[in-house]
C-alpha cells in the first residue's frame, strides 16, 4: 500500500496589503476653547461663571492651560486680563512664547463675536476632558489587565477600575457652591414639616425603637452613627434588628418611611444574617432552625416570614476584609440603582483602608476607616450606621458601663462620630456570678437575674444634634431580638 505523505506545514503569511486605520484623535474641540479664551479676554467677568467648573488641566490644545491659568491669576489679583496684560504676565513667567505670542492673544480676544455662549463652550470643554479621561483610564485597565506579574490578583485589578471609574463619574458631581441662608433655612422647615405629617414625626430614618427614635429623632442624614458594645452584647443582633426595622418600614409605607438598607457583613455570612432575622420574624430560635430542631407544625411560620423577608428592600454584602473604597463604590452603585438610604457596616475593625494604604499602626488605620465613613455619609448624605469593638478595660471596673474612653483606637472613632451608643445587659455579668445552689445568696441571685434577664440599655454616650443619656430594651436571646419595652408602673422600676 502506498504511504500518503502528511500535508506540508501551513505557514503564516504576514499580509503587506491591508493598510492599517489611521489612530484616532482624541476628543477635543480647538474652535470652543479659543472662542472661551476669547470671551474671557473681553470681558474678565465672564471668568467668574466658568472658574468652578474649569481648571486649566481640562484644556487639551497646547498653550491653551496656560492662558486659562494666567486669567484666573489675574482675576484672583483683581487685575485686569486682556491681550496686553497677559502678554507681560506670561513673558514675566517665560511662558509667552509657548504660547504662540502675543499676536495669538491678540487674534484670540479680535475674533471674539459674543460673550454669551462661555457657559456653554465651558460644559463643552469639561465634557471633552471627561472623555479624554475615560480614554486613558480604558488603556491603564487594559494594559494592568494584559500583564501578568502583577502582585495583585485579578479581582483586586477590577477593584481599582472601578473605584477611579467611580471617582471620575463623580469629579464634578458633588461640586457645591454658596447658598443662600434663607434656600437652607427653608429646606430646613420642610423637614420639619415633613416629620410633623408623619405618623413617626421623624426627621431621619426609623430603628423601629420607640425610645430610639425619639431620643435621636430616627438616624439623620449625613451622620456617621457609632454602635459599639463587648462581645456576645448583642450589636449584630441589634444593628439587624434596626436595619430591618428600616427596611420593613420602607416597604410598608411605599417609601414615605424607613430605608432601603446596605449591609455589610464582614463577620457573618449572608446566609447567617438572614437566619438570624428569619429567627426574629418566626420567634423561632436561631440554633433551633440551623439544626432543623423544631415541630413540623410550625414550619409555616417560617414560610410566613421568609416570604416577608423576601420582600424587604435589604440588600447584603459578606465581603471579607472591604475596603473604603470598595464599601464607596459598591454603596455608590446601590444608591443609583435601588435609591439606597442606611448604610451598615459589621464591624469596622475588620474594615481595610483605601486602595494598597498601610498606616504605620492600627490606630491610623482606624483613623482613616472612621473618615472614610463619614465622608460616605456625608456625600452619599444618608446615614452610616457602623459597629465597633470596646476595649477590655471595660472589664476592669466595677461598674461595666461603657464609656467613650472604653472605644477601641477611640480617638478618630469619637472624633468622626455623629453620634456614639453603647450596648450593656446586665444579665450577662451577672450570669457570671452564680452563687452555690440551695443557699440564701443563691435566691437572691435568681431573682436578681429574673429582673435583668430580658432587659438590655443602650447609652447615648455622644449626640451632636441633641441630648445624650440611656434608654432601655427588651432582649430576647434566643431570638437575637431587640424591641420595644413594655412601660412599666411607676414604682417598678
């Protein structure tokens, strides 16, 4: 049988025929920037209604930065800004001839038509840097994404990306100018009369806490909100509770209450949170329903309360080790998306700082976390709701009562923090304390416990909006729930 000879090997031809596309420009208009320039020239006080959206890096045209920058010095010296002035100042600094000359300024300010457009050639021209930005921005990501001997991983790549994404969609969005005092005090007396049609009369965001709400008004807009308590105190519990809370209130009222609500969750898992608001809703014990420990008959009151939970505008983030950043970017998207209003974060000692920061000790690391926060807050202006460790010393005392010394890095924390609660249970130090069965101290003991066992205070330890103090909680342990306690006869208490 004759052997076939295998095929010849295929060789690549690079092919000489097909002419490559021409590079594109990038996005510029030279017509508007020296038509602005112009106008500017002729009349100095046009300066003044482009100086906050411009700055001399968003010309693109060589020579162009400079002539802008010469304008704003000159107008920030009250001097006069025109053809010949602007020659001197610029030939003083070296920079005349970079320009083009004094004939360029001079056909600049000759073949201006009107000043009217500059606020228009303005947006043009920020417009254009915008997308000059996203250009180079597309390429860094490209390029970071090809190389592969990068110390960070692909996840973290994406991470970065997004947040300078973020950043530059948001250059120019939170630019604010003066108000006047009567605009302010009048969206301050709609507030008020906002929360006076309301059945809660709130200013802020509802914890469903009766005595909550009326101490601190409902968590305000912009606040940066402590809630710092011991281990096994109860501030997962009490931070869901209220959160949920919120979110429900939200839902019940089609939006005139309450918040839709982030949660991070960098300690517990999603699933763990939502087993523990399960247990509140269905008053069925947490453990008990991880372990499928319960009669059969009472599984619907599961099915009722998951399909109430399922409705409720609470979204969760378990993301280990979140950074500001990632917290802003993702909190960012949240809002734009599903109008978000709270804000949680379980617990910010477990946060990261911003991007690749290593501060030299935890307490600048807590330090830049806590503003971090606060300038979330603040821009984002809804209120962050973050909980935090206490120190040991609290067990040290005798009385263990937080206090705002007793924060752990407590510095920054008390510094930023619109407001500082703590949580204290009595039961839990006293349970401790357990005298020897069958005698006298026993009893006492028992009934001592009796009294405290399901009662829990939250210390308003700080308050910039109003007045500090404590207020008191019922707590049920096996349900990780907090609620509103029953008043008491005087004398009872």
């Amino acid at each position: 049988m004759e052997k076939t000879r295998p095929d010849p090997p295929v060789h690549l031809v690079h092919r000489t025929d097909v002419t490559p596309a021409p590079p594109r420009a990038l996005p510029a208009n030279e017509a508007a920037e020296q038509a602005l320039l112009g106008a500017l020239l002729v009349n100095n006080v046009a300066i003044d209604r482009v100086s906050d959206l411009l700055k001399p890096e968003h010309f693109h045209f060589a020579g162009h930065p400079q002539i802008y920058g010469a304008c704003l010095r000159l107008r920030e010296q009250q001097r006069t800004a025109d053809a010949v002035t602007l020659a001197t100042y610029l030939d003083r600094d070296g920079d005349l001839q970079a320009v083009g000359g004094p004939e360029y300024l001079s056909d600049l300010q000759s073949s201006v038509v009107s000043v009217l457009n500059v606020t228009d050639y303005a947006q043009m021209i920020y417009d254009l840097h915008l997308r000059r930005q996203l250009i180079s921005l597309g390429e860094d990501v490209v390029n970071g994404a090809y190389r592969t001997d990068l110390d960070s991983a692909a996840v973290e790549q994406v991470h970065d990306a997004e947040e300078q994404l973020y950043a530059l969609a948001s250059e120019g969005e939170f630019r604010k100018d003066f108000e006047a005092f009567g605009d302010v005090l009048g969206r301050a007396i709609d507030n008020a009369s906002m929360a006076l049609n309301r059945d809660t009369h709130l200013t802020g965001t509802t914890t469903g806490l009766v005595d909550m709400d009326r101490m601190l008004g409902g968590l305000q807009r912009s606040d940066l909100v402590i809630l710092a308590a011991r281990p096994s105190m109860g501030k997962t519990a009490l931070a869901t509770n209220m959160a949920f809370n919120a979110a429900r209130a939200y839902l019940n009222s089609s939006g005139k209450e309450g918040a839709v609500v982030g949660f991070f969750s960098l300690e517990m898992s999603s699933e763990q949170l939502a087993t523990r608001i399960l247990s509140e809703e269905s008053s069925i014990p947490s453990e008990r329903i991880r372990k499928g420990d319960f009669p059969k008959k009472d599984f619907h009151r599961l099915v009722e309360a998951s399909n109430l939970i399922h409705k409720v505008p609470m979204f969760i983030d378990d993301t280990a080790g979140l950074t500001v950043s990632a917290l802003r970017t993702r909190a960012m998207r949240l809002k734009r998306q599903h109008k978000l209003g709270l804000i949680v974060v379980d617990y910010l000692q477990l946060m990261r700082p911003g991007g690749s920061s290593r501060q030299e000790n935890r307490v600048q690391e807590i330090s830049e976390i806590t503003r971090g926060l606060k300038m979330i807050a603040k821009d984002l202006d809804l209120p962050v709701l973050a909980l935090s460790q206490l120190s040991r010393q609290v067990e040290q005392r005798e009385d263990k009562r937080p206090q705002l010394s007793d924060l752990r890095e407590s510095g920054s924390i008390e510094q930023d923090a619109d407001v500082v609660m703590f949580i204290y249970r009595e039961a839990y130090y006293k349970s401790k304390q357990e005298p020897t069965l069958d005698t006298p101290e026993h009893a006492e003991w028992q009934a001592e416990m009796e009294r405290v066992n399901n009662l829990a205070e939250v210390l308003i330890g700080k308050q910039r909006h109003g007045p500090t103090g404590t207020l008191r909680l019922h707590f049920e342990g096996a349900y990780t729930r907090f609620s509103n306690l029953e008043k008491l006869y005087d004398g009872d208490r």
